[in-house]
C-alpha cells in the first residue's frame, strides 16, 4: 500500500472555543500554501463537549 504524502496537523482543544473553526481555515490554508500538500487536521478533546 502507498500512502499519498500529506501535511498531519494535531491540536489539543482544551475547552469550547467558537472562533476555533475560523482559525482551523486559516491554519490548513496556511499550511497547504507553504508545503503544497494536502492538510489533515486532527483536534483532540479531553471531553464530549468541547468536541461537539
């Protein structure tokens, strides 16, 4: 199996923050401007709902 090179974000979301999804944009823009891949970005919660 060959997997595609890509750019492997991960963001520790420690609380409910609604400006987040804005600056996720900007961050995967950001990033797939300056490596010319394609971005994944993973936010890990320590609880439901801040990841809801």
């Amino acid at each position: 199996m060959n997997a595609e090179p890509c750019v492997l974000a991960i963001e520790a979301q420690t609380k409910r923050d609604p400006d987040k999804a804005t600056n996720w944009a900007y961050y995967v823009a950001y990033l797939r401007a300056t490596y010319d891949l394609p971005v994944l970005l993973v936010a890990v919660c320590r609880d439901r709902p801040t990841a809801d």
